[in-house]
C-alpha cells in the first residue's frame, strides 16, 4: 500500500523549497528565454526564412520551452535529492516506510510540477514577442507533462549517482545542452544535409522536440509514434533504474 | 521499571553481519533480543560497531548476513511494517537548514505515514522547549538546539522503538536533564529504547540492560544490576576510632589505603573471589588492637566494568579507531 502521507510530506516538502526560492527558480529561466527571443527571434530571425510555413520566431519556441524545461527537470530533481544525501539528512528518508513508488511520486512529481510551472511560464511570456497558435493543445499539455516527469526521473538519477556538486553539473553541461542544441531546438533537421539528418536521429532529444513542435505546428522532423514511442522507452527506463537504485541501495546505503 | 524476562521481544537479532565494501567487518555474528518496553544501553568504544547496528535495524545500512525481526517483522522482507515504529535520533547533525522547525517536525510525521497532528506537534515541541522557535529556519539555531530538533523529529511519528545514537554528546546540562525526563516519559508509555552513549553513568542511571560491543561482536549483555553486582569490585571504607600513622604490619596482606588523616583504611575486594577476605580483615584488625567505628561499601561503576572489559577484549591487534572512522561516516 502507498504511504500517501509521505508522498504528500516529500511533495509539500519540495514546493515548499520551490517557493522560498522563487526568485532564482522562475525569474532566471524566464529571463534567459526572453533573452533568447531577443536574439534569435527579433535579431536574427528577421533574416532566416520561414521553416514548415512559420516563422523563425514562433519556430524557436517550442524548442526553447523543452530546452528549459529538461535543464530544470534534471537540476530540480537531482539537486532534490543530492542536497539530503550531501548533508546527511537522507538518513531519515532511508528509515522510513517509503519505497521507490513513494519516493518518485513526492520527490519526481515536485520537481515535475516545478518545471512544468517554468514550461508554462515561458509560453505565456513568447506569446508576448512572437504570434503563436497551438495546434494541438491537449497533445502539447500532455507531451509537456511527460517530458518534465521524464527529465525529473532522469534527474533523480543523476542526484543519486552524483557524489560531489560538479558531478551534479557535469551530465546536465556536457550530455544535455548539447544535445538539446544539436537535437533541432533552433532549426528544423530537415535543413541539415543527408549525413547530419541520420546523425542526429541517433540523438533521443531530437524525437522529443520533433513531437513537441508536431504539437504546435502539426509539422515534425520524424513520425510522432515514434517520437512517442522513445519518450515511453525513455521513461520507462528511468523507472526501472529508479526502482534498482531503491532495491539495492546503489549509493543511498552503505 | 524493569522488562521482565518473559516479556515479548520486540527487537530479535540473529546471526547478524556487516562487511562494508571496504572490506572492513563492523559486525561479527551478533545475537540479540531486545524485549518490549526495556531500555538496552549499547557501550562500546568508537568503531565497535554501535552506529553500523543502528542503522542496520533501521534500514540505512544493508546487512551481509543475518536477520533481524521488530515487532516479529522481518527489515528486509517488511520494512514498511518495521520502519513505521523505529524513530531514529542520529549521531550526527543532519538535518536540513533552510526550512523551519515547525515544517521540520510536520515532515517527519508525514513520511512515517501519520496524518498531520499540529496538536500533538505542538506537545513535543514544548517538552523539546522549541515552541518559541518553531518558526524560526533550523539554521539559525544553536547546535543544541538543532539536536531537540533531530529528537523532535523522531517522536513526531509516536515510534514504539526508539534509537539514541549518542543522543547526548556534547549537549548543554540542560537538554540532557530534558532527555532524561522525555525517555522517563516514554519508558512509561511502554516505548522500547536503544541507547548508546559514552557517558556511561547516563547508562548507569537509566537503562535496564546493558550490551557491550567491542570490534564488532556482543561481548555481554547482562542486566545492570546483575552485571554490576557480579561484575562490580567492592570497595570496603572502615573508619577509625583513633588515627593512625602507618598501617600495622601484620596487616600489610590485605593492600590496605590509609586516608591523609589517618583516620580511615579503604580494603578492596571482588564479589566474584571465593573469599572476599572481610571477616579475617575485620578479625586482624580487632588483634592489632584497632577499633572501628564506621563501614562503608561501595561498587565500581559501570564505567570501570566497562573499561575493564573491553581492555581484555582489545588486544594489541589492529587499532580499532581507523576502520572505525570509515565506518560510522554517514550514509
């Protein structure tokens, strides 16, 4: 049965933490995409030509809205759970009667929510510098909702594998941004040549982008089962990493 | 207040065993039942292994070997069953300082599985004396303080076990009056406390039994006041009725001390000795012509007997401190 209890505890916990830093939690991610639209949107974009019909504008949005949204689902959930185990105090959630099902909800969904909260933050400000139409917005609320939970649960492990603050910065530095960069945040791959465009479907960012820009423009890089399909493999693969970590103590227990 | 022997077990260790991947081995083969409502006094010099069997029953550490049932359910195959009565007041500080010691304690409650009780929060932040900083962040409290707030935490979930891992060392006189008040408190209430400590008269003073571990093994565990009694040197103080300058003679066999004064000869003796040796002290001393006017007994401590033994037990082998360091760092 499920400590509901302590999932609320964890969650309320975790929000809690969010608000007391809201500052840094929400203002900094909204200024650095309002940043983005300045530059690549008004700046430059004026002289890139329309992509699938839209302009380059409205094009960057749903890229930049994953590209902050992974970054924040991966620091929030890591940092959520290195900072108890860099302090010492993850000894209490280690004695109590939570297992990994209550540990994911409390712990995953806040930072779930956190960035989904910063998602939706970003849509509302780009509609204020470029035009946008959702064309699929049940699709998109649900894309948006499962990528935050993926990243989180990606970010959890990450927290947990991490035994000092760099490591903690290391993954989110050198694997992600990269790969968001290179993963069609700011361009469609179709504009690649041939030997790119089969490289970068070796890149799982890019299925992800790709469904989540189908959702605005009804326009995709690759097919959206497919796009759908990896998110699915990705989460489930976190879950079971999760739920191994719980089971044999991977760096939580001596 | 003394947990009969026939009392249920509410803690039963078997065969238990700890290897960490160091390679270093913090418990060998411990057997140990813990019965319902007795407080057990864990001793033992650092490294031996106290913490590492804490935090083993409380699910922090992975056993190598063994079993260890709370409550007659097993920590490993149950422990959403045992964990929900085990509050566990750690060694260490650890505790997050950005919220408040209200949210603190609120927290603790939830993830053991009880609903929200201000009520009874508030109870045990004012026995804990933190009702007047319950809105203040953790941070910003004193290192005593923030130990009421790692107790606090602890008996927010209402545990039936609970662990004191050193829950008094290097605290101010006045928490460790309250700590002895709140486990009076639950010792009433029928709560089952493991304690350890490096102040053995605090051991002395409160537990009912007393397990002394040494290099990863149990080597007693006895009831205090058996284990003082059978255990315990006897000192016999005999004062004088007129003073004397040296000790007579025909008394040197008994090792006697004469006090400054001359007033007064302390005679040591062990219960254990077949002949503990006062008749014929009293009958010598009566033909060396010495007439006595008062006797006192008194028994070595708890700290003496524990010293004593452990010394036998630690041998010159490996110094236990270093592994020890390793071994108690915390999860």
């Amino acid at each position: 049965m499920i400590n509901m209890q302590a999932v609320r505890a964890i969650y309320a916990f975790e929000m809690a933490r969010a608000f007391r830093t809201a500052m840094q939690s929400l203002i900094s991610p909204v200024l650095s995409t309002s940043l983005y639209f300045v530059v690549f949107g008004a700046a430059i974009g004026g002289s890139i030509e329309r992509i699938d019909g839209v302009s380059y504008g409205s094009f960057i949005v749903p890229g930049l809205i994953m590209l902050t949204v992974m970054t924040q689902s991966i620091s929030n959930a890591s940092f959520a759970i290195h900072f108890p185990k860099f302090l010492g105090s993850i000894y209490e959630l280690l004695s109590a009667p939570v297992g990994v099902t209550e540990v994911v909800l409390g712990y995953v969904g806040a930072a779930a929510t956190k960035s989904l909260i910063i998602g939706l933050i970003i849509l509302a400000t780009s509609t204020l510098f470029v035009p946008l139409e959702v064309a699929h917005p049940v699709a998109m609320a649900v894309l948006l909702v499962i990528i935050c939970f993926a990243f989180s649960l990606f970010g959890f492990i990450i927290g947990i594998w991490a035994q000092n603050f760099e490591q903690l910065q290391i993954v989110p530095l050198l694997i992600i941004t990269p790969l968001v960069f290179l993963g069609g945040s700011f361009y469609s791959i179709s504009m690649l040549p041939p030997v790119w465009q089969a490289v970068s479907l070796f890149n799982p960012v890019v299925y992800l982008i790709s469904a989540f820009r189908w959702s605005f423009f009804g326009a995709a890089d690759v097919p959206i089962g497919l796009s759908v399909a990896a998110i699915a493999a990705f989460t489930a693969l976190c879950i079971a990493a999760i739920w191994w970590i719980f089971k044999t103590g991977w760096r939580l227990k001596t | 207040m003394t947990a009969a022997a026939d009392t249920p077990a509410m803690i039963e260790i078997a065969g238990l065993n700890k290897t960490y991947d160091s390679g270093f081995v913090a418990l060998r083969n411990i057997d140990l039942t813990i019965r319902k409502g007795e407080i057990l006094a864990l001793l033992g010099p650092n490294g031996a292994g106290k913490t590492t069997l804490i935090s083993t029953i409380c699910g922090i550490t992975v056993p190598s070997g063994g079993r260890v049932l709370v409550g007659g359910h097993d920590i490993e195959t149950q422990p959403g069953k045992t964990r929900r009565i085990i509050g566990l007041v750690p060694q260490e500080i650890n505790i997050e300082p950005f919220q408040t010691v209200w949210n603190a304690v609120r927290f603790s409650r939830g993830l053991f599985g009880l609903p929200p009780d201000p009520a009874r929060i508030e109870e045990i932040l004012k026995t804990l004396s933190l009702w007047d900083k319950k809105d203040e962040v953790v941070k910003a409290l004193s290192g005593g303080m923030k130990r009421r707030v790692l107790i606090a935490k602890a008996l927010s979930h209402e545990p039936q076990v609970l662990f004191l891992d050193e829950p008094t060392a290097g605290v101010d006189v006045e928490l460790r009056k309250d700590m002895w008040r709140i486990v009076d408190a639950l010792r009433d209430e029928g709560v089952t406390m493991i304690l350890t400590t490096h102040y053995i008269e605090e051991a002395e003073a409160i537990a009912d039994r007393v397990a002394i571990i040494s290099k990863g093994r149990i080597l007693l565990v006895e009831d205090k006041d058996t284990l003082m009694q059978s255990m315990g040197k006897r000192s016999m103080s005999l004062e004088l009725a007129s003073p004397l300058e040296t000790v007579p003679q025909s008394l040197e066999a008994y090792g006697l001390e004469l006090s400054a004064n001359g007033l007064e000869v302390t005679y040591a003796f062990d219960t254990r000795a077949e002949r503990t040796g006062i008749a014929s002290l009293l009958r010598d001393m009566s033909e060396a012509g010495l007439s006595v006017r008062d006797i006192k007994t008194a028994q070595s401590s708890l700290e003496e007997i524990f010293v004593e033994l452990v010394e036998r037990d630690t041998g010159d082998d490996e110094s236990p401190e270093a592994p020890a360091m390793r071994a108690e760092e915390p999860a």
